[in-house]
C-alpha cells in the first residue's frame, strides 16, 4: 500500500480507481462545469433583465400606460417564474430571543445556494466510493485532495473587487462576499476531509505522529489547513466588527501564506490551480492599481489643478460622530447608489475604506457623510474638528484646510430603478446616503425628460423613465440627521410640484420618521442623556462635555419658534414617566396608518428626551408629531412646525415628519396597490430594518398574489444592510 500521505502522487490524477469510477482529473472538470452552468445560468437572468429594461424604456417613449406590467404570454410567464423565486430566495425565519433581541435566519435563496455547492462537492468527493470501507479511505483521501485544489479559483472569484462573476451575473463585489466566505468554509470542510481520511488510514498502523515529524509534504499540508482555519474564524462578523484594519491586513498575509503552502504541498499536475489563483489575484490586483493611478494622479487628467494629486477633500464635523468629507470636482465620475474606497494616508496612514457616495454626478462635487467608528474613521473625525473647530464656521468650502484623498472605484451596481412603475425607498439613519442619490436620480430624469446628462448612452445606461411614483421613507435618530439631506429632499419636492404643474404625470411623497427604537436606528455614542427623538427643538439637546458642532442658525427664520422673543418666562415641564400609550414612549410606538395621524392630528409629545433648558411655553407649542416643511419658493426653506389648520389646508407639497417608527408593511402595500406594474423597494439601514422589509415584501407578494392571476405586479427588492 502506498504509504506516501497526503502528498497526492501525480500518478493518481489520471488512475482509475476501480471499474466505473472516474479518475480525479474528470471529477475537477464536473466541478468547474457545474460552476460554469450556475454563472452562465445567472448571466442570462442578467441578459434579460437587460433587455426587459430597454424594452421598458422603449414603451414608454412610444406612449404606453403601463409599460412595466407584462400583457404577453413569454413575459407574464417569466413574470410568474420569478414572482415565485424571489418569494422563496427573500424569505427569512425571524425568531424572537427576547422583547428586544432576536434573530433571523439566513434567507432561503441563499442557503439554497450555499447547499447546492455543498452537495456537489460531497457528491464528486464520494461518488462511487464508500465512506466506511477502510480499504478505500486512502482513495478518498486522493480525491478529497483533488476536489479541495480545484476550488482555489472560485474563492477569488468571487472576492475581487473587479469581479468577473459580479460583471457577468449583474452585481457587485460586495454583495458576493458572503458567498465568498462560504466558499471558504466548504474549501476547509473538504481539507478537513482530505486530512481526516489520510489520518484515519494512518491510525491502523499508529503512522501519524511519524508522518507529522518527518514528512516535509504533510507538514506542509497540515501547516496549509491550519492557515485555513485560522483564515475562516477570523473573517466571522464578530472578529471583522471588532477590528476591521486589523482583519484585512492578516486576510492578506495568511492568506499567502496558505497559497505558498499548499503550492509546496500539492503534486506538479494540479499545481495549476494554484498558479490559477495566483494569476487572478495578480489580475485584480494590477487592474485596480492601474486604476488607481489614472484616476489620482493629476498628470493624466486635463484639468488644470495646482499640486501632482488629483483629489482634494474638505473634512467637516456634523454632530459627535459623523464626518462631512466633500471633494470638488472629482477625478472620476459614478452613478448614484455607488461607492468608492476612500483613504487619507496623511490622517489614517495605510487604511482604505468603502464609503458610499452621497451627491449626483450633477452636483459637480463627490460627498461623504461617514459614521466614525474606531480606526480610520473616528481619526477623520478628530482631523475634522481639529481643522475646523467647533462650532462649524462661515468659511466657505472652497477656502478650508483641504487634505490629499485617493479615490478607488467607484464600485457597486443596482438595477436600474427607473425601469419600474413605481419606487419605494426606506432607509435608516446614515442609509440615506444610498437612498438619497438614488431618489434625486429619478428626480433628474424626470426633469431632463430622461436623458442622461451626466453620462453618454452606454450598454447599462439606458435612456428614458418607466418610473410615474416615488416614495421615500427615512428613519432617523433626530431632527439634526434630517438636516443632513433637508435642501436636497425639499429641491426634489420643487422640482416635483413645477413638473406636476407642467401636467407631468409623476408624485413623490417623502415621510420623515424620528425614533429612539434601537431596532430602527443606532443610538448616539458620546452623548449621554441624550435621545435626539425630541421634536421640540431645532437641534440637539446640550451636550454634555463631549463637544458637539452646533448647526448655523438661518437669518429671518420667522417660523423658528426657539428664536422668538418670550414675553413671560418659560414653564419648565413636569417630567413625564411616558409621553406615549400603555406607559411606552411615543418615539418607539409603532405608527401604523399615516393618513390617520394625518387627518386626526394626533398628538404625541416625547418627553424622553433631556431638554428642559430649551422647553416652550405652552402659548407658543407647535404640534410635536407632524412636522410640514412648505416647498414655497419665497421660504427660506427651513423647517417650520405644522399647526392643526395647516395639516390638510396647505394646497403645496409637504414632507411629513412623525415622531415614532414606521410599519414597513402598510407602507409597502399602498405602494403596491397604487402600482401600474412592476414596483422596486430599495432598503438600506441597519439590520432589524432590512429584515423588516423584507419580510414585508415576502409577507405582501403571498398575499397578493403576485403575478399568479389576481392581477397584482411584481416587486422588486435590493437591500443594503450596515456591516463589514
């Protein structure tokens, strides 16, 4: 018997290893060829949709009513198929822990996926061979070897960020990582079965400690297993949020280190797996610096800028933990919802990180707004308030300290939404840098009659508009984040009112909700005692020593309540133990109709928030839970607090604001009810919020029956959840 371990000898790859069973070289093709039907399978999903959209587009420049809802016998089926499809990939199993923690399962699709490689890789490994023959345990050593080099490639695959697979299936690097890591895991269960075979056989003969201490090939190849498992725990959630620098700088070590192993482990005729990987590695890695360079580098770009660096930003502090980054006249240009890896080796010195863009191409300027955390971005923070002093000054942009950036990308990529009757977006907290852009996209494209200023017609960028219905749904913590995207939000509501008195066929309706409920939003670091759900006040409660950026106060506010001269002395309020029903806070309550808070003024008034010194008389108290804000243009566009006889009687277009969190359901199905076709719900927030919404929509196409003869459209969803 062949005692030579897991050294996989090369005469193994074409030996057949009993009458029927396919030799090891075979196996890896099946493999690949199963991979290869899967991408080419997705690759024509993409292709469709594809042509779907521009068949769209195409129907509504001729002048049909509803153009995003399928009339033929092909399209209504393919409209069914993927009804049902996406009914089972969205749907998850939430499972409530306790009243305030609880978890949801992995969503079906993607487990199902996640099985289907499984299986096959159980299947290649033990076809044909019998797991508790003792006499073929070496066999299946061999082969587990030879499974477990073959899917070296598809693990970098799916984890560069010029990712061909995410080119070719319509996605983005981003949304493959998770199958990146999966791919991972099984890549070590077949290692670990690989070994544990080899070891088994080993253990008859009391072989193993003697194979460990003096065969270079299997230390070589326990020396690689280990790298992997250390590979696989360390990329786990928990250890990427604890310290995220720290996890990319060993990804990449160990992971060279494991290559390096395994290449001095395999035998020369499956070595080219490894230089496989090897070459797709250096392929990402030298089109991204190239990149890099062209997009950086003053040199090689027209305009005429002082300085060799191409990006220059301005960093601002926006409360105690968010950072205004702004970059006049980018080097690059993107599409609304994209993001960049941004780095600032002067502030955070080696650290990139993906942030989303939250301006248009149009604005001329790229704009960050990012959420500090520890490492790089709460160093961004600190430099802002170091450059700027608190409270924010009257400098204009253009004349603050600015800092050297370099700007990779822009990656991420999303169907493009205005192929659909209808839009939904619902973000949570700092998700409004995705939702944002992408609502005043459409915005745009409504004002431009669907021509795509910003960019040339290309292959992904369709001309023209479906899209006649917008809704726009941002939780936040308090007014302050509001204030982060008030002008942009309240231009789209202008633009909107001038295009409908022009006899344009669109809407957009734009509800702000403020909460405290952790499962909606995260809550403040740093500021102790502080809600931020108070609808009160036209900013923040005093802080304590932690120092805060106090927001410009607007000239000629003649609505700013706070601003108003006080002919008596203010009545401090007597503390509350609940401003809400059955002893709850009104911040957290569920507001389940709007048009009910609408038309019956029901008032709530949050008292969990630490404002007494700034607290109004009771002669000049607004209503607290509806906030107007006119789109007239003779304001000055501030806020301005909705009296009762303002509610209903204002004939201008309003942006709601309620004090309390969303029902995603009911908001999603009178969308859906409204709709002439197909509907998109674009998500974006932390995770409670994202599973939400999810589940409504899985929960909305069961009961309406989508697309199986009721006569109720499509729905769309693309999620973005907070994580690394």
């Amino acid at each position: 018997m062949d005692m030579s371990g897991m050294s996989m000898g090369s005469e193994m790859g074409g030996m057949s290893m009993g009458s029927g069973v396919p030799n090891l070289f075979y196996l890896q093709k099946m493999f690949w060829a199963v991979v290869g039907a899967a991408i080419g399978l997705a690759t024509a999903v993409n292709v469709y949709n594809e042509l779907l959209c521009r068949q769209r587009i195409s129907a509504a420049r001729r002048g049909h009513s509803a153009p995003a809802k399928p009339t033929a016998f092909l399209p209504s089926s393919v409209a069914t198929t993927a009804a049902i499809c996406r009914e089972a990939s969205y749907s998850s199993i939430p499972i409530r822990l306790t009243p305030k923690l609880y978890w949801s399962t992995p969503q079906f699709g993607r487990v199902l996926l996640v099985l289907a490689e499984f299986v096959v890789v159980i299947v290649l490994c033990f076809y044909k061979l019998h797991p508790k023959d003792q006499w073929q345990w070496e066999d299946i050593g061999y082969r587990t070897g030879f499974i477990a080099s073959c899917q070296l490639p598809l693990i970098v695959l799916l984890a560069g960020k010029n990712n061909i697979v995410g080119f070719l299936v319509g996605t983005s690097y981003e949304r493959l990582s998770w199958l990146h890591r999966w791919a991972a895991r099984i890549l070590l269960l077949t290692v670990t079965l690989h070994m544990g075979y080899w070891f088994a056989d080993w253990y008859r003969y009391d072989y193993i400690k003697v194979k460990l201490t003096t065969d270079a090939i299997t230390k070589r190849g326990f020396a690689a297993w280990v790298i992997l498992v250390w590979i696989v725990f360390s990329s786990m959630a928990p250890v990427r949020r604890w310290n995220y620098e720290f996890f990319v700088v060993q990804h990449i070590i160990t992971y060279a280190g494991f290559l390096a192993s395994v290449y001095l482990h395999l035998p020369a005729e499956v070595k080219v797996w490894v230089w496989i990987t090897i070459g797709l590695v250096i392929l990402d890695r030298t089109i991204r610096t190239f990149t890099v360079l062209y997009t950086n580098t003053l040199v090689l770009h027209q305009a005429k800028r002082e300085g060799f660096w191409a990006s220059k930003a301005t960093f601002e502090p926006l409360d105690a933990e968010t950072t205004r980054i702004v970059i006049s006249k980018p080097p690059l240009s993107w599409k609304a919802g994209q993001h960049v890896l941004l780095s600032c080796h002067t502030i955070a010195p080696l650290q990139s990180h993906p942030f989303t863009i939250a301006s248009i191409p149009s604005d001329g300027k790229m704009e960050f707004l990012i959420k500090s955390k520890n490492g790089g971005t709460r160093r961004y923070l600190r430099h802002a308030e170091k450059q700027l002093g608190l409270p924010i000054t009257d400098t204009p942009v253009e004349l603050r300290h600015r800092s050297a950036v370099t700007l990779e990308g822009p990656y991420g990529r999303i169907r493009p939404l205005q192929q659909f009757d209808s839009v939904m977006f619902v973000a949570g907290s700092s998700g409004g840098t995705f939702t944002v852009p992408l609502l005043r996209e459409i915005v745009r494209l409504w004002k431009t009659g669907g021509r795509d200023t910003d960019s040339p017609w290309s292959l992904f960028n369709p001309r023209g508009f479906v899209t006649r219905y917008v809704r726009f749904i941002w939780v936040v913590k308090s007014r302050a984040q509001y204030k982060w995207f008030s002008h942009q939000l309240i231009n789209a509501i202008e633009d909107v009112e001038f295009l409908r008195s022009q006899g344009q066929d669109v809407e957009l309706e734009i509800s702000i909700y403020v909460t405290c409920d952790q499962d909606f939003v995260s809550g403040t670091k740093g500021v102790p005692q502080q809600s931020g759900c108070d609808l009160r006040q036209d900013q923040p409660a005093k802080p304590s020593s932690t120092r805060l950026p106090m927001p410009q106060r607007e000239e000629n506010r003649e609505d700013d309540i706070s601003s108003q001269p006080r002919s008596h002395p203010v009545a401090e309020p007597e503390p509350k133990a609940s401003c809400g029903p059955d002893g709850t806070c009104c911040c957290q309550t569920t507001i389940e109709d709007e048009d009910g808070i609408k038309s019956t003024n029901a008032a709530c008034e949050c008292c969990c928030s630490n404002s007494r010194d700034l607290a109004l008389s009771d002669e000049k108290k607004p209503t607290p839970v509806v906030e107007s804000i006119s789109s007239d243009q003779n304001s000055d566009r501030s806020l301005t607090w909705a009296n009762a006889n303002r509610i209903d009687s204002s004939p201008r277009a309003e942006i709601l604001m309620l004090s309390g969190r969303p029902q995603p359901k009911n908001l999603i199905r009178k969308t859906l009810e409204q709709a002439l076709g197909e509907s998109a719900v674009v998500v974006c927030g932390p995770k409670g919020l994202v599973a939400n919404v999810r589940q409504s929509v899985v929960s909305l196409s069961d009961e309406r029956a989508i697309h199986k003869g009721t006569g109720a459209q499509g729905v769309y969803l693309h999620a973005e959840a907070f994580d690394y």
